[in-house]
C-alpha cells in the first residue's frame, strides 16, 4: 500500500462496512470482492477494480466497482465511520442556545449556536478547518449542538477524510472558513453534491432522514421531529436520543418511542419518518476536489 502522507487521500481500508453498505445497496446477497491480482492491484483497499457480486432476476451478476461505484460505496462507509465516531466523542446534544458550545480556541460561537472555524488562532497562525473538524470528535466534551447541526458534521468530516486535509481546507477556507448552523448555512461546494428528493425513499447507509413529531409538547419542542442518518444493519445516529449502547447509535424503535414519549397529553398523532431522503454523491465531491483527476486511493491529493 502507498505511504499516505499528511494532507494525501487516505484509502478506505475498512471493507467490511464497505460490504455491508454493499448489501444495503444491491441486495443482501450482495458481496465485495478485492481484487488482489495484477501489478496495480491495491489489496485491502477499495477501489474502482475491486467487484460487486449480486442475485439479479435470478442470476448471479458481476461487476467491477469503476471509479463511480467506488467512490459512492467509500464515502457512504466514511459517513457511517464518522457518525460512530461522534457518537464515541462524548459531544452532547443542545435542545437551546444555551447548551450550544465550542472549543472556542479553534470556533467562534455567535447567535443561537452559530460555530464558525477562527480565521486566526491565538498564537497567530492561520485556523484551519481540517484541524477544527477533527477537534470536534477527539475533543467532544467540549462541544454541545442540536441535531441539524449534528448532521453537518458528520457529512463534513465524511468528506474530510474522503478528500484529504489539503483538499478539504482549500474546498472549506475561501471565501469564508467552514461554519456551522443548523441547515441554515451550506457552503456551495456541500451544496454542489447534495441530492435531495421529496419522495418515499428506501433505508441507505449514509443518507438523511427526518422522523417528525408534529405532537411535542412545549417544553420539548427541540424534539418536535430528529434528524437522523441511517448506517445500517437497522442502526441510526440520532442526536439527542440514547439507546442501549449509552449513546446517539439507536434503532428506529428507539426513536420512534422517545419521540412520542415526549408528546403532549393527549396526543395522537405518532411520531414518523418523512418521505424524504437526503445524501452526498461521493464521486461528484471527489470529481469538485480533484479538478484534474482524481488520484488513486492513497495517492498525493
């Protein structure tokens, strides 16, 4: 394998949540095989010669990843890689303004839980968003947001290790250091490689759902619907909500019974996911970093 240096395009080395992301995608006889043969063989890395075997109409398929189906398959697996991440940092969930919180030595934190990474550092140099990302989940207990804001920084750290610290910062820095709120900023180059439908969609490991509960009473309002991404093998990241591993890794049964314990008296109306989905197309962020190609896994970005 390469030696990967600081800044480079770190390979997904992980092929077992590339296998399960694999069968939630083509069916759950689904299975990768790693192409180990061959002078430019990358053994133990996906990448675009390894191959997806799958039951179609009866037929057993076969076909190699290609540099679309690769690059899909690792960033959908770095989303789950980044949500268990979160889930382990100790980062805590704010249902106001006033449970918003920073390591204000990399972020700013302005109104109603605005973060944004610092331009300059207090010893002079330049902040870089790379670094105040990766502070986020190494440093959790210093950080405490909502769940809209939860989701923008696992995709944002997803992309991160997809594309390489260097690509990253320079995607994230100009015109304006990465910042976070809620939905309500997306810096083009996320919003370049969002895809979004309004329409009942399947369960896939990566993407975004919403689970709304229009019922809350008034003093949970911050739970009147959870945003929510689906990693798999039946397993949800929800800020906010804990299930029986003690953390924000749940199960729909889980959100569906905080939710509606968190309904006024009364109510009727049961808690329940949207017919929507949203997702990050992998190939498109990596064609958006890498204009003039995108280098192999492990490659100088």
């Amino acid at each position: 394998m390469p030696t990967i240096r600081p800044g480079d395009r770190a390979p997904l080395t992980d092929l077992k949540t590339a296998g399960m992301v694999a069968r939630e995608l083509y069916g759950p006889t689904a299975r990768l095989v790693d192409r180990t043969e061959g002078a430019r063989a990358l053994p133990g890395v996906l990448d675009k010669r390894d191959q997806v075997v799958f039951e179609q109409d009866g037929k057993t398929v076969t076909r190699t990843l290609g540099v679309k189906r690769s690059e899909e398959l690792a960033f959908r697996a770095r989303v789950v890689h980044a949500a268990r991440d979160l889930a382990a940092s100790g980062a805590s969930f704010a249902g106001d303004a006033a449970g918003d919180r920073v390591n204000q030595d990399l972020w700013t934190m302005g109104f109603g839980g605005r973060m944004q990474v610092r331009k300059f550092l207090a010893d002079g140099s330049l902040g870089r968003p790379s670094a105040a990302l990766r502070d986020i989940f190494s440093n959790g207990r210093a950080y405490g947001f909502e769940c809209a804001t939860a989701m923008m920084v696992i995709y944002h750290k997803a992309m991160l290790d997809h594309v390489g610290d260097d690509a990253f910062d320079a995607m994230f820095t100009e015109p304006r250091n990465l910042a976070f709120f809620r939905w309500s900023i997306e810096d083009d180059d996320f919003v370049d490689v969002k895809r979004l439908v309004h329409k009942p969609m399947p369960l896939q490991p990566g993407s975004h759902y919403y689970y709304s509960n229009p019922d809350a009473s008034s003093e949970n309002s911050a739970f009147g619907g959870e945003n929510v991404l689906y990693l798999g093998d039946g397993q949800f990241y929800a800020h906010g909500i804990v299930g029986d591993s003690g953390t924000y890794l749940v199960t729909e049964k889980d959100i569906v019974d905080t939710l509606s314990a968190l309904r006024r008296p009364g109510a009727t109306t049961k808690p329940t996911r949207e017919a929507m989905a949203m997702w990050l197309d992998g190939h498109a962020l990596s064609k958006k970093a890498f204009p003039d190609g995108i280098p192999p896994p492990g490659a100088p970005a």
